[in-house]
C-alpha cells in the first residue's frame, strides 16, 4: 500500500479525538473517509500530514514512517493536502498562492508550465491571477486550494471537505474534477460528509464514528449498506 | 515657528522617525509570524550600536563596513535568540516567551554594563559635520547617510517580501502557520529568517543613531526600542508598511513637540500619541481589522 495508518491515537488535552484509526491507501485509489462532524476526519489528516504528533500508532508511506518527520518534508515527499475551510493565503495573490503551492520544488522553469495546467483545468483562475485570494468566491477559492495543492505536484492528495458550503451545482464540477486528477494519475484520500458524492468516486471507503473507523470496503458496497445508507445518506 | 522652522523640524523629525522605523519594523515582522512581541529587540538594536563602535575604533574600519559587520553580527545573534529562547517555548502559553524576551533584555544589558560600563560611548566621529542648504533647509551629512541607508534597507525589505521566495514564504507563514507548512515551507526556517532580517535592520538602526547623537549605551535601547514598539503598534502591529509609517510619524510629531516647547515631555509624546490613535483605529494606522484564526 502506498500510505498506511496504523492504529491512531490522537488527543487535545483530554479529548481523544481518534481511538485506534487504520486505514489503507493503495496507488492510484480515490479512498473516501466519511463521517459525521466531530468523527475525527479532519485530526487523520492534520496528523497524516505531520501537523499534529499521535499519541501512539505509525503512517508509512511506501513503506517508510513519516510518523515524526516535519510537515514540509512529508509535502517534499508527495502527500500534500487541500486543508478544510480551503485555507488560501487570503492577503497574497492567486499566482502567489499558486507559488506557494509550489514551494518544495526546484524545477522552477516547469513550475511556469504547471501554473498554466492549473489555469486550464480553472479558466476562472487565470482571469482572476492578479486579484488578491480573499476577494474570491467560495468556489473560487475551493478551486484555487485544489491547485495551490496540485502545484507540488503530489503523489498522493489529501482533500478536506472539498464540497463544503458550496452550491450544488459546484459540488458536482469539483467532483468531476477529483476524478481527472485521479486520472492524472494522483492518489486520493478524500475526507467528506457529503457521503453520496464521496462514495460515488470513491473506490474504497472507511466510515469513521468517534475516533474509530466502524465501517470499511468497497465504496459501492458501503453506499448499499443499509445502516450506511441510514446514517449518512438519509434514504 | 515660520516656515522655514517648520520644514527644518520636520526634515529632523523625519530622520529621526527613519530610525524608529528601522527597529519597528523588527518588532512588526517577528509579531506577524509568532505573534510575540520581542522584547530583546531593543537590546538588538544597543549591541548594534556598539559593534559599529568596536568596528570604528578597534579595528579602524570604514563606516559602511561597520554598518555591515554590526547588521550580520546582530543577524546571528537574533537567530541565536529565537532558537535558545523562543522556540523551545512556542507550544507553550503566550506568556512564557514573552516572559523569556524580557529575561533576555535584561541579561544582553547587564552584560554590556559588564563589559563597557555603564556610562555612554562616544561615537567617533567618522563623517564630518557639514551642513549642505537646500532651499529654507539645512540638513547634515548623517542625516543624509541616515536618509539613504534606511531608504535603500527599506525598499530592500519591500523587494524581498514582495518578489523573493523566502520574503512570500514570510507573508504565507504570518498569514497562516499551519497551512504554510502543509505547502511544504519550513516555518522554522521562516522564522529564523525573519529575525535574522529585523535584527539586521535593528542593528543599522543602533549605528546610524549612535553616530547621529554622538553616544551609545548600555542603555540606549530601551526607550528607544520602546518607541519603536510605539511606532509599529501605531502603524499596525503585523503591518511592514505600517512599522514604516509608524516610525516616521512618531519621529515628526517628538521633533515637531520638542520645537513647540514640549522637550520636558519629549518621551510622553509617543505613548500620548500611541493612546490617541488607538482609541480611534484600535488596530493602528494601516492595521486590518482584528480576525480570528481558525
Ligand atoms: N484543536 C483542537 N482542540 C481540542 N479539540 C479538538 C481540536 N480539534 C479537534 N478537536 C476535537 O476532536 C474531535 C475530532 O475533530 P475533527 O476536527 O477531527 O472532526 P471532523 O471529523 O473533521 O469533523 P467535521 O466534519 O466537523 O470537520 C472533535 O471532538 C473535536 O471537538
Ligand atoms: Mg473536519
């Protein structure tokens, strides 16, 4: 597998957030990771990311443990994140933000190709590229984390809540759009509550209930499961 | 005051408020990443002063290579700071680095006290005291050299938090710590450099006043870096351009005091001038409205 979590434990002062957290990243998935608020989404991913310290528990990715490494090393080795609440430098400009996207690579003259690429797949950027990030729309600003994020060209994706606050019809483009970079050839691990949208391109997903995964397989699988589809599908 | 009284007082003023803004923009800097406010960096600013006299006098060199020397001593020992004081405090509560700042003010006076004494060093005087008339003003060859070099270090400042790699990074890491290094910049590295950058520009600051009024001391950074601190808060703590503007409208309004007869209250003038801009602009000049982190 190319990103392992294995046994998390994760607390803030007396709170433990996660309790035990496994799950599995294979190359080339789209993994979705579901669950209500509070679940313990967001704390995988800070702590994947080298953010937050576990308590106990490793993350391995090919095989090596990033568990105590720095944030910008594990970036440097290809997992980085679009973080909840999009978290764009809102004083900075978008070409900036893209820039800083970039910042662990030294390939400076295909990172000017590669901020094209993104204004390709987000014609809106580009016509924006000058305008500070905080005068953005949500929408925008969702678009410019996911290619703030694919400017360090990643192996693996971590997405926080993409669909977060945005219309509907938004929700399905950065859908699409999850589903062209995994084309690319970028793995995903997708954090969500919109269980229907995640499980829909997700290929495998874990469902998370306090700090505990209670729920694993096949994503297509999950969305049939009657207590999935109780809970966090509202059928 | 006629005119030409008038325009003299705010050229001085202007000059003086150069150098407040030198070490403002210290305090300015290092708040905007770590929010703490750096109480050594008046005491940058002394050792500053007195590495340029070393520079002068021991080893007899030029005033632009001491100026060099005093800002890359002064780089050294505001990262030496930061690492042995400041960080290994960072996850812990607010106060305890501040608490830290203050025991490292105390300890960089004292040990200065220690080596030269207490009372004040003259500066030599290694530009002459000619005077050049422009127009209704007379203004002096070190106000010009502090006019010049502050101007050259702050566009220097401006070039490289605008245009270079590290100087963005900066921006990002004050913005937002944590999405910074989920972008793969090492904050820690940022930080350092940024004191590195306001211990330099402390330290210019230190020489050009000590040549300027002719003396340094052990103890000369204290109101002088409380003054500074006056003028980022002024300008909006957080905000280069506001440390910068800060700096210049405080050195004004002391100078332009001083003339009007105040020169008994020559200190009060910046804390007065403190509270009654920030009863009306509770963040400073060009401070942005207060908002939360998430
Ligand atoms: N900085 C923090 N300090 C204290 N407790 C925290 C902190 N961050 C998260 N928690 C707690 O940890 C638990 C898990 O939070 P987390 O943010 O990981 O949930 P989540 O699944 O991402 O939720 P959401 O869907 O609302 O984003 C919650 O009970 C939360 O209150
Ligand atoms: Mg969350």
């Amino acid at each position: 597998m190319l990103l392992e979590v294995n046994n998390l434990h994760v607390s803030y002062g007396a709170i433990r957030a996660l309790k035990g957290v496994s799950c599995q990243v294979g190359e080339g998935e789209i993994v979705a990771l579901i669950g209500a608020n509070g679940a313990g989404k967001t704390t995988t991913l800070r702590t994947i990311s080298g953010l937050i310290r576990p308590q106990e528990g490793t993350i391995t990715y090919k095989g090596k443990p990033i568990t105590k490494m720095p944030p910008h090393d594990i970036v440097s080795l290809g997992i980085c994140q679009v973080p909840e609440g999009r978290r764009v430098f809102t004083r900075m400009t978008v070409l900036e933000n893209l820039e800083m996207g970039a910042y662990t690579r030294k390939d400076s003259a295909n990172v000017k190709t590669d901020i094209q690429k993104v204004f390709q797949r987000f014609p809106r950027l580009e016509e924006r590229k000058t305008q500070l990030a905080g005068t953005l729309s949500g929408g925008e600003q969702q678009m410019l984390a996911m290619g703030r994020a694919l400017m360090s060209k990643p192996t693996v994706l971590l997405m926080d809540e993409p669909s977060m606050g945005l219309a509907p019809m938004l929700v399905q483009e950065i859908f699409a759009i999850i589903q062209e970079i995994n084309q690319a050839g970028t793995t995903i691990l997708l954090v969500e509550q919109n269980a229907h949208m995640a499980l829909s391109v997700a290929n495998r997903a874990y469902v998370l209930e306090t700090g505990e995964v209670v729920l694993s397989g096949p994503a297509n699988e999950l969305a049939d499961n009657p207590e999935v589809q109780k809970a966090y599908l509202g059928e | 005051m006629d005119a030409s009284m008038l325009s003299q007082q705010i050229l001085n003023g202007i000059t003086l408020g150069a150098t407040y803004a030198l070490i403002a923009l210290g305090y300015t800097m290092v708040y905007g990443i770590i929010q703490l406010i750096n109480f050594a960096h008046g005491e940058i600013y002394m050792v500053g002063a007195f590495v340029g006299v070393l520079m002068v006098t021991v080893f007899q060199q030029g005033l632009l290579f001491s100026l060099a020397a005093a800002m890359l001593a002064c780089m050294v020992m505001g990262v030496t700071i930061e690492r042995i004081a400041y960080r290994p405090l960072r996850r812990s509560t607010r106060l305890a680095p501040l608490i830290s700042a203050i025991g490292v003010s105390i300890f960089l006076q004292t040990l200065m006290t220690k080596i030269k004494g207490p009372q004040p060093v003259a500066f030599p005087q290694v530009i002459n005291d000619a005077l050049y008339k422009i127009g209704p003003v007379e203004i002096s060859k070190v106000q010009i050299l502090i006019l010049i070099v502050a101007s050259l270090l702050m566009a220097t400042l401006h070039f490289i938090v605008k245009y270079v790699k590290i100087g963005k990074a900066m921006r990002a890491a004050s913005e937002d710590y944590d999405t910074a290094a989920l972008m793969g910049i090492n904050v820690n590295r940022v930080i350092s450099f940024t004191f590195a950058i306001g211990s330099a520009l402390a330290a210019a600051g230190g020489v050009l006043v000590g040549l300027y009024f002719n003396s340094v001391s052990p103890f000369m950074g204290v109101s002088a870096g409380l003054k500074a601190f006056c003028a980022a808060v002024l300008g909006g703590i957080g905000s280069i351009p506001g440390a910068m503007l800060g700096g210049i409208f405080l050195g004004v309004a002391e100078t332009l005091g001083i003339a009007g007869g105040f020169d008994m209250y020559k200190d009060a003038i910046a804390f007065t001038l403190l509270i009654i801009v920030l009863l009306f602009r509770p963040t400073g000049l060009l401070g942005r409205p207060i908002q939360r982190k998430v």
